[in-house]
C-alpha cells in the first residue's frame, strides 16, 4: 500500500543541472508554487555553487537541504514546523512534521493553473498506434469526479482502496483521486490471481475495489472483472466494486457493483517521460505516475509488452510518441538484445535524449547494447539503483554533471541527500574504496518508507535491526578506488565457495558476455567439499545452434579467466526462459529450491509471471543430473 507523500523525480534531477541551489530551487513561472508563504527561506544555502558542493551540502546540512527543496517544490497548505524528526536506531522516521500538503494538488492543480493544456499523459494502449493524450486539464476533471464519486460512495480520509487495473488514464486518475480525498491506494498488480488479489485486500482491509471489465495485454483478454469477482468471496470487508470499461464486452453485474463512465479527451502536444514500469510496481508509483506529474511533465502509460505484436514495440512507441527519455528493466533489454538490433534500427530514435535502467544490475553486454544501438552511442545510460522502500532513486549517474564519467554497469554517485556506507561482516563501516559491503543507508531522507502497515516491529527488525543506526538495504555493493558504486545484488545471492564469498551477478556478468547467451542466474548449492557448488542456468539468444557440451565448455572457461578456477560452474543447464515475477526480477528463491531438489519448498507463487517456466526448469535440471 502507498500512503501519498512527497517524491523525487528524473525531473528533479535534470533540474539539478543549473549552478546553484537557489536557481534550483527557483522553479519556472510555471510549475511554481502559487504559495507567497513558501518564497524563499534558502538562506545559508544560496551561496553554494557546484554540484558537488551541493551534494557534500544536501549529507553534512541535511536539514537544511530538504527543508529548502520541501519549501520551494512542493505546494504545503499547512507548513511544517519540525524539517525532521528521525531516528534510524528505533526505526522512527519523521518528516516535515505540522506540514500539511495534497500530492494530487501537487501533481495537477497547480500545473493547471499555469498550463491546463499541457499533455500529462500519453497512454500508448497496447493496441499498436491507438496512443491517446490527456492535458493536465482533463486529468484533474477526471481526478476530481472520481474522487467526488469515490465520496459521494462512502469512501472517506484514511481508507484504502484498492486498484487492479492495467496500466491506463483511469487507474492514474483512481491512485490521484484517493490521494485527493485522503484515502490510502493499494495498487494490486492487474495479472496477480484471485488468491493473490485477496489477500492484498484483505490485509488492507478495502471495503472499495476499482477495477476494469476486461484487461488487454500483448493482444490477450483478460477478466479483470471475474478476478475480482472470485477475490472478493473471500474479503468480508468489500462493500463496493467501480467497474470500468476497457474494452466494449459487457460483464455481469451484481448488488454490489457500480458502472464507471468513460471520457474523451483532446490530443496535445507535450514533453514525454516514458517510464514503461506497470504501475502495481513502485517504478510505476514514483516514475509513471507522482514523480512526472508532479513535475509538470507528460508521462506515458504503457499497457502493452515489449515484444507485442513484435520485439520492435518499444522503439515504435519512441518515434511515434517522441519519448525524450525511456526508463525500463534489464530484463526486456536482454529480452529484446536476444531478438536482434533490426528491431531497433527500423525506428527513428532521435528524440531520445537519455536512457534508464533499474530493478536489477545491468550485465555489461545488456548495458552496451542499450548504449551503443538503443541510444546511438549518444544517449547517457543511467543505471538507477533503489528499491520500495526508498520512493525513488538513491544511486545513479549524473549525466548533467560537468564531470559526469559513466562505467557500464555502475550505479555511480549517490543522489542528492542520500549517504551511502559499506558494512563489513562485523559490522563496522568500511571506510576506504575498492571495497565491497551490505549497503547501508547513514541518514535519512524523505522519500523512505516509514513503516509496514500493520506491522511497525517488522519494519524496525528488517530495516534497522541488522546494523543498528543505519537502514539497512539487503543489497551488496563495491565501491571502486573513485568512489563510485556498483551494486552486487541482494546479499542472499552472494555464494560461498571453498571459502571465497562471490556475488552470482558477478558470475553471470560473465556468462552474457559470451555472444551465444541471451540471460542468465546463478545460484549456490550445497556442496558437500566446497560448501556451496556454483550451478548455472543459461538462455539462448534465439536462432542459435550450439552444441550444448562445447558451449559449457566455453562458459567454464571464460569464468575462469576472468574471475577464478573457483568460479566455473559445476552445473549448467539449458533453458528456454527463467521463471519471473511479473515486474521481470529473476525468481532465484525458486531456482536455489529445484537446484536442492525442494520441490515442496518452492512457497508462494503468486508473483510468478508464468507457472510453465518452473515446470521446465524442473525437467530440464532432472536430466542434467
Ligand atoms: C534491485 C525497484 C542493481 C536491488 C526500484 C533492490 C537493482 C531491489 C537496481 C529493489 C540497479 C534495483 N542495480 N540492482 N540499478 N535497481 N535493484 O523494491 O536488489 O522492486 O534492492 O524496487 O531491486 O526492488 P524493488
């Protein structure tokens, strides 16, 4: 469940390209805050100039920084009185307190009064070349009746509604509409099973659904309505279910359902942020639909596949709705990589101007071909490191940077107010570079989660407990002889091998290099000499004809030389696909569990993009042995 807050944004970031925090702060006529109460209080602030400064400003002040960039981007009814009250040893985190302010008004209002007819959204439906675009004006209208219809229905401050819908305007303007009346959106990802969907509602104890009669996606119908209908036999709680039409199929109707209207809207031209995250993800929370919006610009929402109705998809999408900046997941870059670069070089990509990578480490050969064909060798690649918890990205390059160096593959420099540190096993913090550690946050910053609902103790031993004083990531990260930060992967996937600790990313890193190889996961098993045996599953680019025993071979070798003898897998076994959830991460539990031989083990496979996957890897790892 998202609880509205402030967020950071992209947008933010290239904002960050201008000398000092003043003029950054000093926001265009356009989006500016229409508060004369908020004008500027950046004293002691004003005389930084320089980024880096900046940056070494926001960590040792803090206060100051975020109070200034509260003040000056955000529009506050009330103003806060206290910037912070934090306390990362209890997992308390307080942020702005006294302050009261609306994200949707932040989002719409008050780039409606300046621009009503600047595109907000570009929905690119997922049949091909059927895009549609909403203003900034017509999303509040729509934001505003649904939030009246939402009350008008019962709905009030401190509920939680829930949304399972794909990823189109409606479901923007039903998350901005909550957000409007003071209720909470728990976001259910729209390809989630009945089971799954109630226990989501369940544990936000809904008495609101919103939903759509049918969903499309990659060409495929889906019963979005029946799955709520199913879900809600089991959820006490829900009363009411808003149904609208996404494609013209009737659906049956029962008491407890109430028919949405559609609208029409105008065609605008604008600035076009495509993130392609669904937005039952945070990506799709904080760069679909807050963060863009917030900022006044255009965001598109994709409800299709990359590879429907064919792998070109994505850069179709790019030339005909001249996204300036795409941001998606290593996954589907693989994905498409393996598919050829014809795909990319068919469209016209000239409006790209940057390219963005987050929810897993970006192997090198995935990173350069993003770079070099996507981007034409002329786009940055922002590899973005950050998770649920932090709201928005903690760890990325700077391209707008004077002296923006970019290495394949590395995260980079922390973000604004953000102040990274490695632990060591014992858990002392790591002062020197060229080193590797759990990754731990010093200090707190707005954006952060401050607690699991219905459970503040859960938050406090996951978060807190294991380096107590610091938020505690679960990731593993090195820190090069620069500064500069690579991500290694959740410290669960680091291995152990005849003593040596070794992150499976590594390995795998490796293992893509080789051309043959369109992806690949690297988990540890036990091993009754070394402790734990290196076993590899390995995809193959598509029309690729090896034998299986050469191409093994191969791998082996390369992973010897470029890390260690100790290294080489001892298994590697062939597939046509990894099992994956469906916002695209490697489901490694899952592969560690077959490689035991712990089929009953395999737990909770709701977030399973497809079932069948499981089943071939489990066949195909019973022939290998
Ligand atoms: C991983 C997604 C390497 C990491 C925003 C993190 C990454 C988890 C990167 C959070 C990256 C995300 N490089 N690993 N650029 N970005 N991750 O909550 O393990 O879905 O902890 O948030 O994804 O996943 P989540």
């Amino acid at each position: 469940m998202w609880l509205p807050c402030g967020c950071t944004s992209k947008y933010v970031a290239s904002s960050f390209a201008r000398r000092t925090l003043a003029s950054y702060l000093h926001v265009s006529g356009r989006s500016r805050c229409n508060v004369a109460a908020f004008m500027p209080e950046a004293a002691g602030l004003e005389g930084v100039s320089g980024r880096a400064a900046l940056r070494e400003l926001s960590v040792s002040n803090s206060e100051s920084f975020w109070a200034a960039v509260a003040r000056h981007r955000l529009c506050w009814s009330t103003p806060f009185h206290t910037v912070q009250d934090c306390d990362l040893s209890r997992g308390k985190i307080k942020w702005f307190e006294g302050g009261k302010l609306n994200v949707s008004v932040n989002c719409l209002d008050r780039h409606v009064h300046t621009c009503p007819e600047r595109v907000a959204l570009i929905w690119e439906r997922d049949e091909r070349g059927s895009e549609m675009k909403y203003t900034y004006g017509e999303l509040l209208e729509m934001t505003c009746r649904l939030g009246n219809l939402l009350r008008r229905h019962g709905v009030k401050r401190g509920d939680c509604v829930t949304i399972y819908m794909p990823t189109c305007p409606l479901a923007v303007a039903s998350m901005l509409a909550c957000a409007r009346i003071g209720a909470a959106h728990n976001v259910v990802f729209a390809g989630f099973s009945a089971d799954a969907l109630a226990e989501r509602i369940r544990d936000a104890q809904s008495s609101t659904v919103i939903t759509v009669n049918q969903g499309v996606r990659g060409g495929k119908v889906t019963e979005l309505k029946k799955t709520v209908d199913t879900a809600v036999q089991s959820c006490p709680t829900v009363k009411q279910v808003f149904v609208a039409m996404r494609t013209d199929n009737p659906v049956t109707m029962t008491a407890r359902d109430i028919a949405m209207e559609e609208y029409v809207f105008s065609y605008h031209d604008g600035d076009v942020f495509g993130c392609v995250a669904d937005i039952g993800w945070i990506t799709g929370h904080s760069y679909v639909v807050y963060g863009p919006l917030a900022n006044g610009a255009t965001t598109v929402l994709f409800e299709s596949t990359p590879i429907y109705p064919d792998p070109g998809r994505y850069w179709d999408m790019v030339e005909r709705l001249k996204i300036n900046q795409f941001y998606g997941a290593p996954t589907a870059i693989r994905l498409l990589l393996k598919y050829g670069d014809q795909w990319v070089n068919k469209y016209d990509r000239s409006t790209l101007k940057t390219l963005g990578s987050v929810g897993e480490p970006i192997n090198t050969e995935a990173w350069e071909w993003y770079h070099r064909v996507v981007g034409d060798g002329r786009c940055p690649v922002v590899d973005t490191w950050w998770q649920t918890e932090t709201g928005g990205i903690c760890i990325a390059p700077r391209p707008s940077d004077p002296d923006a160096e970019i290495v394949p593959g590395m995260a980079m420099r922390p973000f604004f107010g953000i102040n990274p540190v490695l632990m060591d096993t014992e858990g002392e913090v790591l002062t020197s570079n060229n080193t590797s550690g759990a990754l731990c946050m010093a200090q707190p910053w707005p954006g952060m989660a401050r607690t699991i609902h219905n459970d503040h103790q859960r938050f406090i031993d996951t978060y807190f407990q294991p380096y107590p004083g610091y938020f505690f990531t679960g990731d593993g990260a090195y820190r090069s002889e620069e500064g500069y930060y690579q991500i290694t992967g959740r410290l669960d996937d680091v291995i152990n091998v005849s003593g040596h600790r070794i992150g499976t990313a590594e390995i795998e890193d490796v293992v893509n290099q080789c051309p043959a190889v369109a992806e690949s996961a690297v988990v540890g098993y036990t091993h009754s000499i070394k402790g734990q045996g290196v076993y590899a599953f390995v995809v193959l680019k598509k029309g690729i004809d090896v034998q299986e025993a050469d191409l093994s071979r191969q791998l082996n070798g390369m992973v010897s030389e470029k890390i260690a003898k100790y290294a080489s897998p001892d298994f590697i076994q062939f597939a046509k696909r990894l099992p994956k959830t469906r916002s695209g991460k490697i489901m490694r539990r899952v592969l560690r569990k077959v490689v035991e031989s712990d089929l009953e083990g395999l737990g909770d496979l709701s977030t399973l993009d497809d079932p069948a996957a499981v089943q071939e890897i489990i066949q195909g790892h019973e022939k290998l042995l």
